[in-house]
C-alpha cells in the first residue's frame, strides 16, 4: 500500500459509485466497521504475496471487499437484495419486517 489507506479507498470508491462527495457518505464508515483496523490488518500482512488478506463487509448497499496481496485493491459491488420480509439498513444489517 502505497500513501493511502484502505479506508480511505473504499470511501472514495463508494462516493464515486454514488456520485458525492467522500464527505457526504452517510453513515461514516467509522460507524459500520473499525476503519482504523481494517487499515493495520492490510498493512500488517508482511511483504506482498507473503500473506495476502482480503477482508468483506456491507456498507450501505454495496459490499466491499478489501484485498492486499501485491497491492490493496478495493472492490464495492452493488449487495444481493435482503431476504423476504427483511430490509438493509445503511448499516448493512438485515432488519426484519413485521
């Protein structure tokens, strides 16, 4: 990983398929997974291809998944819909519906 961090990655990468402003994502993505420690966990896999990582999550409609192996790449793709009777929060939980 070169001068940014993962995190930052895939803010930018969800406000560009949403079309805003990294500023304007809401919720943070803070609030939905430990920035801070998706970042060490790609940093810290040692020299590339030793120990490639690759982590996946929800965040708002999309998953994203964040891969290290000769460089951080972030993918974000538009999630499967919810189960039947349930709804995705921004959050990316399922909520059921009564």
């Amino acid at each position: 990983m070169d001068s940014q961090c993962a995190s930052l990655l895939v803010v930018e990468e969800v406000a560009r398929k949403e079309g805003v402003p990294p500023a304007e994502l809401s919720p943070p993505l803070g609030r939905v997974i430990d920035a801070e420690a998706l970042d060490k966990l790609v940093q810290s896999v040692g020299p590339p291809m030793a120990n490639p990582a690759e982590v996946t999550f929800e965040y708002r409609d999309y998953t994203v998944r964040v891969q290290n192996d000769a460089e951080v790449r972030v993918a974000v793709e538009e999630a499967s819909a919810p189960p039947e009777g349930g709804e995705s929060t921004p959050e990316g939980r399922v909520e059921q519906s009564d």
